[in-house]
C-alpha cells in the first residue's frame, strides 16, 4: 500500500514536471508573433526615450524578444537622431519596377538560414560596417554598400571595391536631398546611368572619393569626437583625390539593371541568395534606438523617420524561434549588435518588406 502511494505520488510528480517544461519548452519554441496593437506598449509619456529606466523597462516589463541596452547619450539630440533618418517617400515617377523570382510552393531552395557573409568570404565589403557620420545619408549608405557586395559577388571576387556614398549624397541630384535625405531607389537607377567611382571612409585615400565627414560619436563617449549637428550637403566633384591612382571617368562602375522586389518574403530571401544583399528601409520607433541583441520587434508608438539599411540574410533564433531578417546598419560598429541588428521576418515588422530596392552590376 505504501509502496503504490510513493508510485502513485511519482506519477503525479512527473505529469506535473512533464506540464512544466512542455510549457517552458512550447514558449521557447514559438513567442507567440502578435501585431502591434496586441503586444505590450511602452507608456508615451513615462519615459524619455534615452533614459535608463527606458532601457529597463524593456529588458524587465515587455516579455519581448530582444534586449535594449545604451547606445546613444542620454543627453543626445532627438533632432539630431532624427536627422540620422535619410529615407524619403519614393515619388512614384522614380520607383523601381518590380522583379519576380519563381518561387514554388514546394521550393526547397531556400535554407531556414542564410548569412551573405559566410557565403561569400571573398567579398570583403559584405562584412564592412561603415558611418554615415552627421549626414542624414543613410539611403546612400544602404545602396552604395549592397552595390559594392553584388559588385564582387557578380565578378566573383575579381573586383573588391568600396563603391561611393560620398557622390551619390552629392552628386545624384534625382535621389533627394543629400544629407537632409534621399530616395534609395533613386540610387540605384543612378548606378545604371551614371556608375559610381570607389569610395571608402573618410580619410581612405586609396579610393577615388573617400566619404567627407569622419566617424564621430553620435552614441557614446569615446576615442572619437562627438558629432556635430547634421552637416550640409558636400559639394558635387567629378575628380578623384590627388592622392588616387586613377581618373573619375577610369574609376567608373555601372550597373546593368536596377529594380525593386515585392513584400513576399520568398522573393526577397531569393535574391539575396541569389546575388547579394539588398537595400531596404523601415520604420523607425524610439525603442529601435536602445537595441543590443535579439530580434527586433517595436513596442513605440513614436515615429521616428523612415531609415535605410542592407539585408544580408535570414534565420530563425535559436531562443524565441521567431525568424528574423539579419541587418548591417550604418551607425558604426559600437551600435547595436557590433552594427548589426535582427528584425522579425515575415511580418513587414516596421513597413521593412515594403521597400527593397537592388540591382544587378555591369560586368
């Protein structure tokens, strides 16, 4: 009697451990994707947007699937942030049009995950985050950087060149308005028409045009200096620098086509695979600006301006199961995850499957 007691509480014991972890395990396995009116808010008004008990209370109060953590300055200019934010709406008259891979309901083609990085080591550009600095430039950024990785991947490696934002934001006078912000899809019709010389970071005097403004801390306090407030458009040169080996015309790369893709996740997943990352931009919310790892989805209701960035993949987290789209910003690597971010995929979390502008090069 006694010994069918302890089995009986023994079966009981483990039904109720069995409950536990299936629970523990199915809320790993699958964070529950919620649109944005049925997730958990950050209060309006409670906060600002760059304080610490903003940080804390995402990591402690939204059950969310990425951590915040301080990237900016407390102290740090909501207007400048913003200027930060290039991406214009696209006049209808410059949109790409529209290109459609076959995508089969049985495609196997298309891996749960895909990193441009690992798949092309040779292209040294796909793993190069750069700093748009004190320029609201980012449109040119996210173009110029997807167009220098198709470049490479195009020539198999043979050409390994850092393309120019610095002659997009001042020279491409369709795409906007320089530092005060532009049209990514512009960029890309301008790589057709026009090519772009080489073009690296500032003071990179082994390219044709090195971007104008240097690095400086737009986040923390650190070796660089503290960025002013949005600089004025540098002025449009058909030169090199004196110190480069080549002339503006010899240094000239083209692209062969330019074109947009539809919001069907499959299509974009299978032109990255296919060649390259791509340009696309989104949404931006005050709580983007504290993320550190993750994969991003918005709990703001404060818009801050629409940002351009580069896709370099996707995969499913190996935490939350949720899949994600992995990014390289333009912040410099002491933003974010080492100057990436993970967004949530599939969804067009922040309007970020709307807009994908790329482009095939002139080989």
């Amino acid at each position: 009697m006694h010994r069918h007691s302890n089995h009986s509480n023994r079966f009981i014991i483990g039904v109720i451990i069995s409950i536990i972890l299936w629970s523990t395990i199915n809320h790993c396995q699958s964070q529950e994707i919620k649109d944005f009116e049925k997730r958990n808010h950050i209060p309006d008004d409670r906060f600002h947007f760059l304080s610490d008990e903003y940080i804390d209370f995402i990591n402690k109060q939204l059950n969310t699937s990425w951590l915040a953590g301080r990237n900016f300055e407390h102290d740090a200019s909501r207007i400048f942030i913003q200027g930060l934010m290039g991406t214009l709406p696209t006049p209808e008259h410059l949109k790409l049009p529209k290109l459609y891979h076959r995508i089969d309901d049985d495609d196997d083609e298309l891996p749960s995950e895909f990193d441009s990085r690992k798949k092309w080591p040779e292209c040294k550009t796909i793993s190069e985050i750069r700093d748009q600095g004190p320029c609201g430039s980012c449109w040119a950024f996210g173009a110029a950087e997807a167009m220098s990785d198709r470049v490479c991947i195009g020539t198999k490696g043979r050409i390994n060149v850092e393309l120019s934002p610095e002659e997009l934001v001042s020279c491409c006078h369709n795409c906007g308005a320089g530092c005060n912000g532009g049209f990514p899809a512009a960029a890309w019709s301008y790589f057709v028409q026009n090519g772009l010389v080489s073009g690296g970071l500032y003071g990179n005097h082994h390219t044709c045009q090195p971007y104008v403004f240097p690095p400086c801390e737009h986040h923390m306090k650190g070796k660089r200096p503290p960025c002013a407030d949005i600089q004025p458009t540098p002025r449009c040169q058909h030169q090199c620098d004196k110190s480069y080996n080549q002339t503006y015309n010899q240094d000239k790369h083209y692209g062969r086509k330019a074109y947009s893709l539809t919001s069907n996740p499959a299509n974009i997943m299978k032109d990255i695979m296919l060649n390259g990352p791509v340009e696309a931009d989104f949404d931006v919310y005050e709580d983007f600006l504290q993320y550190k790892s993750g994969v991003y989805q918005r709990h703001s209701r404060k818009f801050l301006g629409g940002h351009a960035i580069r896709i370099l993949g996707w995969g499913v987290d190996t935490e939350s199961k949720l899949p994600y789209w992995l990014c390289a910003n333009s912040w410099n690597t002491d933003w974010g995850d080492n100057g990436y971010f993970r967004i949530l995929r599939g969804h067009n979390e922040c309007e970020i499957e709307e807009d994908i502008n790329a482009g095939l090069p002139r080989i």
